[in-house]
C-alpha cells in the first residue's frame, strides 16, 4: 500500500459549507462541483481558471450533465432539469417532509441513481432511485441512512454503492438490463478511519473513496484491498471524480460543516495531477 500526503493542489480555494459532487463534463471542459447546504452550482476550467456560480431554489445534492446539453439535479424535492437556455422544469417532483436528494450517479444506459437521505439522519429514511429519460423512477433501495458514492465498473457488470453509516464499499452485480443484485461487501473502512462518502472507479477498475472525518482518499482494487491512501490536511473529505483532458486528474471536494475551528482549506476544491486515469462517465440521457 502507498501512502502520500503531498501530492495535492489547490484547484480553487473556497468556503464550502458541505462542497460536494466532482464531475468532469467533457462537452465543456470543465469540472462541475457543488455546495449542498448553501444551494450553489459551481463549474471551474482549469485550462483558464474560469469559474461560474449558480444558486438553485432548494438544497442541491447532485450535478450531471445531460446527453443533449444542460444539466440534471438531484434536489430536496426531486429531480430538476435545467436546459442549456437556462429554462429549469422538473423532471419527478416528490417531496417529503425532512428528506433532500444527495449524491447520484449516471449509469452507463444513461439512466440517473439518485440518493435521498433525512436532514437528522434517521436510520432508513433514505432511498436509492433509478429514474430514466423520461421520468420513470424506481425504487432501487428504500432501506437507506445516507445514500452516498454509486459507480460502475468499467466493463458495466458491477456497481459499487455506499450508506455511509453502514462503513462499507459494497458491491452488486449489473443484469443485461441494467438492475443490480447479489448485494455484498467490497471493503469495510475500520473505525476511526472516517466514514465512506463518495466513490469514483478508474479505468482498472479500482474504486476511489472520500473519506469522511478521515483526512483522505483511498483507492481499493476490484478484489477488495486497500492499495492506495493520499492524505489530506483537511478532515472532511466529501467525494472524488477523475477530470481533465486525459482524466489523470483526481479532484476531490471538502466540508467545513460542523466544525468549531475548520482548516483554512475546508471547504476548498482539491485537486491530485496525475493521480491515475478515470473513464469517461456518461451524461444523462433525458
């Protein structure tokens, strides 16, 4: 196992109550990001520097792009759509009282898995929804604490999931239409080493995670084994996603929720170079 403490940059430097969400958006070249708790959109380029700001109506848990341009959003009340002009419509509006969207993920048919999760946390309060183009959901799981990092394998037979209070990385098999089953452990982070937030797989198949309260990202092979730790000065590490014009860059979003005397970084966008080679994810077919 490789441990590395200083590999990492500061992409942008910021306040993030609860930054979330990296997603490299290859249509523009950039890195789409998010702060849930303060309602915020952010995109930075780093061949420029360049950021933009958008603030959504309701708490936002996740971001994707879409296949025929604008975006798609996982928010308190449910899924939002926003076209390239700017025009915003939802796409399965439910909402239920002390419950928001949280982190989502596009599988490889395009269909978007969204997580819900309650504001106090409460054991089983939150779900796992597949919604397709044309706003058809189903209920992948509805026994959820705190639906967070989803991903796939790069060949499309195995999703990764995490509910952060379970502390595992689990796994499931992908049927030929796209549903999951055979739900199993991958790997189990031990206490005191944090809480698994979110993931990203790389194009060997290894599954990075963000680990909350514990200062890191680790990276564990398809078999299960932690082979990769890179540390991080800031305690709060929320999610990961490979960007970049070749995808060796590992970015990774920070919180400074909760705490009394946060690091100066909290908050930030931090960003690994050169930290291995993502795939490229699809963008929401709707």
């Amino acid at each position: 196992m490789t441990t590395t403490g200083t590999a990492f940059e500061v992409a942008v430097h910021a306040e993030a109550t609860l930054g979330e969400g990296p997603t490299w958006d290859p249509a523009t070249d950039r890195l789409l990001w998010l702060d849930i708790l303060n309602s915020r959109v952010h995109t930075y380029d780093p061949a420029t520097g360049r950021r933009t700001l958008r603030r959504t109506d309701q708490h936002v848990g996740a971001v994707k792009p879409r296949a025929g341009g604008g975006l798609v959003l996982n928010l308190r009340d449910g899924i939002g759509l926003l076209d390239p002009d700017g025009t915003f419509r939802w796409l399965h509006r439910e909402p239920v009282p002390g419950r928001r969207g949280n982190d989502a993920a596009v599988a490889p048919d395009g269909s978007l898995w969204a997580g819900t999760m309650r504001y106090d946390e409460a054991p089983g309060g939150g779900t796992l929804t597949r919604f397709t183009g044309d706003g058809t959901a189903e209920t992948v799981l509805d026994d959820v604490t705190v639906s967070n990092g989803t991903g796939w394998s790069p060949d499309g037979t195995l999703m990764y999931y995490i509910d952060t209070p379970t502390r595992r990385i689990d796994v499931f098999d992908v049927t030929a239409d796209g549903r999951v089953g055979n739900r199993r452990p991958l790997a189990t982070v031990e206490e005191g080493a944090g809480f698994p937030d979110g993931l990203c797989v790389d194009a060997e198949g290894c599954v990075w995670v963000a680990l909350w309260d514990g200062g890191a990202v680790r990276r564990y092979t398809p078999s299960g084994e932690l082979d990769r730790v890179i540390a991080l000065p800031v305690p709060r590490v929320t999610a990961c996603a490979f960007g970049g014009p070749d995808l060796t860059d590992l970015y990774v979003t920070t919180a400074r929720v909760g705490l009394p005397a946060p690091h100066p970084l909290a908050g930030s966008l931090l960003v690994v170079p050169g930290a291995g080679r993502g795939t490229a994810q699809p963008a929401f077919a709707g």
